[in-house]
C-alpha cells in the first residue's frame, strides 16, 4: 500500500546501501536460494528537488542534464525516476545522484542507486512507501540493468541484514555471531547481464554440468546458513570456497579474480570468493577474527586490488 500526503516539499534526499551476495551467485537465476547482506559502509545519495524551470534534469557523477537526454548508460538511472516520478505523480524535478559505490562490481550500484532515487522522490512528493512497492519500482529499473534479474539486489539494498533469497521471496538470517569480511575490488568490470546469458546458455550446451553446480551451490548456502546462526567462520570459510570453485567451473571468474582469492587464503582468509555476477567486480575473504582484516585487505592489495573495505556482518 502507497500512503500519500497533501504536502510537496522543495527538496528531500534519501540513501541506500550496497550488496554482497555471500553465497548463491548464478544458481538463485535458476530457482536455488542464496544469501546476501547489505554493505552498510558504501552508499549512494540521491536528492530530489523542484525544479525551477519545468524541465526534469538529472545530474550523476559523469552527466549534468535534462533527463530525456542522458547517455544510454545512465539508462537504468533514468528508469528509477521516470518510474518513481510516474507512482507518485512528482512534478517535473532535479534528481542529484552521488556514488560511492563501483560500478559493475558485483556490489548492487544500480539497484542502490534505483532504490536512493525512488525514495528521494517519494519524499520530496511527500509519498510513503511501503517496502513491496519500494521494491517493485528498484526491480523495475534493475530490468533495464540486468534484462532479467533474479530480485535479490532490490530485496538486499534495502534489508537491515543478511537475507535468505529465492524464487522472488526473502526473510531476514539469524547471526550467531559477529563475521568479519573483506571485500577487494579487482578493478576490472564484469557484465551481470553476460554473465547471466553465459550460465544460462550452459543449460543448452552441457545440462549435466550445470545442474550438478547447481546442486552443490544449493548445499553450500544450506551450509552456510548454518554457520551464520552459529557463528562458525571454519564452516562458513569452507563453504565460501567451495562456492569460488564451482563458479570459477561455470567460467565466470578471470585470472585475476582467483589471484585476488588466493592472495586472501595466503594471508589467513577462512574463505574467499568472487561475488556478483563475475567476469571482474569484487572478491570477498572471510577474516577468522576483525583483527585479521587489515593484514588480508594488505594482502589483496598487493595483489592488484585496486580498493578494499571491510564489513561486519552483526548478530541478530
């Protein structure tokens, strides 16, 4: 249900966070579950305003202008506020979009960014959302990113913690305690949306393969659910890598994405792996405790990462 006021204010700003899918990449395509969590620490702002002469403009990082001629890059960002302006029946508007996010690094850029502009421009038409039309109008856009996401970015981006995703259906994870992780960024970019057609095309050429990855990622977020609620990092540490070896085999990791996972291991990491759709973007390594961190950030950034961050998945 859409709550919605009388009031219209000059200007509102919202945020949003990224995303780790921890384990379940690919196969949650396919119907199996998986698990993510929101990354607290990188976000992106959006701020909606009136504007002053009728003309909806858009401004990001790399473009300042009106809406109707932004690059086709920016496609899924225009989205997101063609549609939140459309729900809520915003007046013409100046939507200002800061990033902290990578793009196209596994991390939920442009579902934060949908889900950071449609609440800006609820706000500022003085809208409530509830959190399924939120959702709805973040996947929406994602459609325009990614074709034909699974879901899990817009359900992530906007959760309070981890979450068990499948089949468009989401609930919250126990955490027993608190898990430190690494997240590297490669510095190379990887399409979700080849990616995908790639894993995809595996059930025409060689159906066995796929099932059979699927059928051990499957068991892996089982198993790594476990280890959330218990708080056992050698149990998560073994199913993240377990997970690395079956989507480096279904050929969306790269060279450098595995030097990134080995320099991790070498350095103590309970477990690494890529996260997201692959082909480049980010890998994540489990720290055994918060004081292991900075010595496997180091390490990964020897190794070629262009930046690491480090996030505590908390108890619950």
């Amino acid at each position: 249900m859409t709550n919605v006021s009388s009031g219209v204010r000059d200007t509102a700003t919202a945020t949003a966070h990224a995303k780790a899918i921890l384990v379940g990449e690919h196969s949650v395509v396919h119907g199996a579950p998986a698990i993510a969590t929101p990354l607290d620490a990188l976000t992106i702002t959006a701020t909606a305003s009136l504007a002053a002469d009728g003309t909806t403009t858009l401004t990001t990082d790399d473009y300042t202008g009106s809406l109707d001629e932004a690059p086709d890059g920016l496609a899924p960002t225009v989205a997101a506020v063609r549609l939140a302006m459309d729900h809520v029946h915003a007046a013409p508007l100046d939507v200002d979009v800061r990033n902290e996010v990578p793009l196209s690094a596994g991390l939920g850029s442009s579902a934060a960014t949908a889900a950071a502009i449609v609440r800006a421009i609820a706000r500022c038409a003085d809208v409530d959302l509830d959190d399924a039309t939120l959702q709805s109008l973040v996947h929406q856009a994602e459609q325009v990113a990614h074709g034909r996401p699974s879901g899990l970015d817009a359900r992530t981006v906007v959760a309070a913690g981890p979450i068990w995703f499948q089949s468009g259906a989401s609930r919250p994870l126990p955490v027993g305690a608190p898990v430190t992780i690494v997240v590297a960024d490669s510095g190379s970019r990887g399409s979700t949306r080849e990616m995908v057609a790639h894993v995809a095309e595996l059930r025409r050429t060689d159906p066995a393969h796929l099932d059979a990855a699927i059928a051990t990622l499957t068991q892996v977020v089982h198993d790594f659910a476990d280890g959330l609620a218990t708080g056992d990092v050698t149990a998560l540490g073994a199913a993240m890598s377990t997970a690395h070896a079956e989507l480096r085999g279904l050929g969306v990791s790269t060279p450098h994405l595995d030097t990134l996972v080995e320099a991790a291991m070498a350095a103590g990491s309970a477990g690494a792996k890529l996260t997201g759709g692959g082909g480049g973007g980010c890998v994540l390594a489990l720290a055994p405790t918060v004081h292991d961190a900075p010595a496997i950030a180091a390490a990964m950034r020897a190794a070629g990462a262009r930046a690491t961050w480090t996030a505590t998945v908390e108890t619950t």
